[in-house]
C-alpha cells in the first residue's frame, strides 16, 4: 500500500519504517528540511536500537523516501499517519496546534479517497476536529467530493523497544465508524495480526481514551509502588519482596511494581497531566491521576533527599562531588525529558555540590537539558565518573552498571556511600565492599 507518514519525530520514524518493512510504499514527511536531508543519507534524529539499519536498508531498497512537500507526500498516498507532536501546554493539556497544523495541510492537498490515520497521543475528540478541518479545507477548495475517513491508531511503543512492540504488539487499537476504512487498516497490519487477530475495533473516542488509560494506568502502579515504598521503609518491611508478593496474583500481574527514582519520558508525565487537564475541563475530578502526577514528582527527590541526609552529619553537600551513573529517564536512549537525573542534579548543585556523569547513551542530551555550566562534568566511562568523586548515584539500570566492581567503587569515592535509584544491588555485596548502601524501600531506614 502507498503510504505517507506525516512528522518523522519518534513515533513517525518508527511507524513509517516498519511499514515499509512490512513491504509498504513508504514516504515519511516533515516540514524541518534539514531533518529530511540527514534521513535521506540515513543520519537519524534520536536514538532507537535497530533503527538506522532498517531505515538504511529501506531506503537502499526504495521502499522508504522523505520529503518536506506536503503536495508530494499527500498525492503519494492512499493512507496518511499523522505523527505529529502534541506537547504539553503550559496548563498541562495536550497542546494541538501541530495537529491542527497537519490537518489542514492534508485538507489543501488531499485530491483522492484516503484514510487519515491519527498516531500521535490526542486528547478524546480529536479525530472528530480533525475531521472537521479537513472538510473546511476541501469544501474551501471546491473539492467535497474527495472522500476520506479519520481513525484513531495509538501507538503503544516503548522507547528503546519501539521495533519489536511495532512488530509484536499484544494489541492494535482501531478508533473509527468508518467500515471501509477499517478493512484498510485490516489489511496494513494483517502480517503483524497472523496467528490471532490483534485489532480492537472501537470508536475514535474509545480509542483516544484508550491510549491515555493505558499510561495512566501503567504511571498509577509505578507511583502506587513507589509511594508504598516509602512506607516500606519507614514501617520496616522490603518492597522488593511486597512486589513479589503481589505480582504473583494474576489478577495484578508482574509488570510496571518496581519501586525506583520516579518514572520519566515524553510519555508518563505528560499524558497523565493531560488526562488530568482534559477531565478538569470536562468538570471531572481526576484526583487519582493528580495525586500520580505529585507522588511522582516526590519520588524524583528522593534520592537528593537520601544524598542530603547522609551528608548532612558529614559537613553538608557544599564542596562535594556526587558520580552519577545514568541520565537518560531508562536504559537504551538518549531521551532525558523528565528524566530523574536531572531533578537530582538540579537539587544537588543548588545545593553547593558538583556532579561527575556518566551514561552510554544520553550525555549530548543531557548536556542539552542542563545548559554550559562548569559544574557538571561529564565523563567517558563509569568508573572515570567516580574519580574524585564522594559518593555515587545510580539513577538510570543500564546493563553495563549491574555487576560493577564494588571494590573499585568502594577505593574511589571518598565517602564510600552508593545510593542506589533502581534496587540494582544486593547491600551484602557492597557491605563487604565497605561501602554504605542506600536503596529505594527495601528496608534501610529501620
Ligand atoms: C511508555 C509506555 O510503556 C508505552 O506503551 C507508550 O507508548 C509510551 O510510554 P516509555 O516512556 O518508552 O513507554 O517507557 P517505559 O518503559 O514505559 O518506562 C516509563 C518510565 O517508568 C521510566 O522512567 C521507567 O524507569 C519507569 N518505570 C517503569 C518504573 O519506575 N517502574 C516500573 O516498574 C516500570
């Protein structure tokens, strides 16, 4: 099928090239030229595993193409995603003026029957507004006799394992009332729905809903863990062994307990504002989300909190140097948006201290996100991160950080405390390093 994926952040670099592994005719569009340029020699915006290989490759085949034309991508197609991006306002909602933006540049070019497909996370309503916009453009055009359908696909990608959840998803979310714009999307994702039939058919507003509830959901339990985690801590009790506890009942599963230094990404913080926003307009009050969003924004200081206690009875922070292992809000990106990292970096230089950094992925973003300043350095190895150092953070669980040397951290840093964000360690084995140990709820304070 003949496809045009319009806005080549993320989600749209993903989508489009999957698609066109998929064996579709793929055109990726974006108004930034000189991000369409670097596509073209295959130099990728951001990092994702496998990524620029597959694109290589589909763009050596001829099966993926980029341009910065409107006319050119909407002749090209008969389906067009929209990927665009729907930042956060500066009330917390959803802010759609890029989706506004491509809808009308679809509606002034659009001269056959097509599927306008929305990917991006929108608030409920959106494809309906969409809609909406598109018929402004073609009636404006003299042109309503081009028929189209708007349907809401969420994506449900996770950064840093965006292809296999593009190819492997445990469902595909289709928002639409439009039967023959179903069977289209029927078919596009028919090779990922072979043994059993993946697609949820809905309406577009369900399915808008959909994509917030999931995060939603999936933020609820990471703050509810967390938050039981400080009462793990001050009851006395491990959150490690609670998580097990629960996640063993099949009716609350495994996945998404683990108590840490609070969730970050594009994705989390942002929806749940939104979902809280949108509800706020709708005169709901969402106060389970709002209290997520505040017990979130709590758990990002506690491992200041920890460094501070600490050195407190040691002559306060000021002057000391804390390593930090891990910038990036998880392992295997370069994203640091809300990322952990940062609130504790942040708190810690207020507080008169400097920071030694280290991480495989994320330093030129994170140097990004911080601005010059000569009191962050940032280093090439972890261990160089810890010369000099006084104690060290471990705030995002990349691989490479799992089984470190503990007797070489323990010589390095001059007061030989580790605190760790991610319940990485096992405190026996840096006890025996002589090292202090602090975690998140696993029995310390008590
Ligand atoms: C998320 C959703 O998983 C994905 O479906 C959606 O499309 C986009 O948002 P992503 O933001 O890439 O994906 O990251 P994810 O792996 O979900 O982790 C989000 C954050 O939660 C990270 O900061 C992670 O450290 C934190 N987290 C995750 C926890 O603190 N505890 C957990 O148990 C799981």
């Amino acid at each position: 099928m003949r496809i045009t994926v319009l806005g080549s952040g993320y989600v749209g670099l993903v989508a489009g090239t999957c698609l066109s592994v998929l064996g579709n005719d793929v055109i990726c569009l974006d108004l930034d030229e000189l991000k369409i340029e670097k596509l073209r020699q295959a130099v990728l915006p951001i990092y994702e595993p496998g990524l620029d290989s597959n694109v290589a490759e589909m763009v050596k085949v001829g099966r993926l193409r980029f341009t910065s034309k409107y006319e050119e991508g909407v002749a090209h197609a008969d389906i067009i995603f929209v990927a665009v991006g729907t930042p956060q306002a500066k009330n917390g909602a959803a802010d759609l003026s890029f989706i506004r933006a491509a809808a009308a540049g679809v509606g002034r070019h659009l001269v056959k029957k097509s599927i306008i497909v929305i990917k991006s996370t929108v608030p409920v309503g959106t494809a309906h507004m969409v809609k909406e916009i598109v018929e402004g453009e073609l009636a404006s055009r003299q042109r309503t006799d081009v028929q189209f359908a708007v349907v809401s696909n969420p994506e449900f990608l996770r950064e840093g394992n965006a292809i296999q959840d593009f190819m492997r998803p445990d469902r595909i979310v289709i928002g639409s009332d439009d039967a023959w714009a179903v069977e289209i999307m029927r078919r596009i994702y028919a090779p990922l729905s072979r043994n059993h039939d993946k697609l949820l058919v809905m309406s577009p507003r369900s399915a808008e809903l959909t994509k917030y509830a999931s995060n939603a959901m999936l933020a609820t339990r990471i703050s509810f863990m967390n938050e039981l985690s400080r009462f793990a801590e001050a009851a006395g009790g491990n959150i490690e062994d609670v998580r097990r506890g629960i996640g063993e009942d099949s009716r609350i599963g495994r996945h998404f307990l683990y108590a840490g230094a609070g969730y970050g990404g594009s994705c989390f913080p942002k929806d749940v504002r939104a979902l809280v926003s949108a509800g706020r307009s709708l005169g709901i009050d969402m106060s389970i989300l709002a209290a997520v969003d505040t017990v979130n924004n709590q758990q990002k200081t506690i491992l200041f909190e920890k460094i501070a206690s600490f050195f407190a009875s040691r002559g306060g922070l000021k002057g000391k140097t804390i390593a930090i292992w891990g910038l990036a809000f998880k392992p295997d990106t370069d994203d640091v948006r809300e990322a952990p990292s940062l609130a504790l970096i942040e708190r810690l230089l207020s507080a008169g201290a400097q920071v030694r950094a280290y991480d495989p992925i994320a330093v030129h973003t994170a140097k990004t996100a911080l601005g010059s300043t000569d009191l962050v350095t940032f280093c090439s190895s972890a261990y160089e991160a810890l010369a000099g150092a006084d104690a060290l953070a471990l705030v995002t669980e990349y691989r490479e950080f799992r089984t470190p040397d503990f007797d070489r951290i323990a010589a390095s840093l001059t007061e030989k405390a580790v605190f760790d964000g991610r319940n990485l360690y096992a405190r026996a084995d840096l006890e025996a390093a002589g090292l202090h140990y602090f975690d998140i709820g696993r029995g310390n304070g008590v």
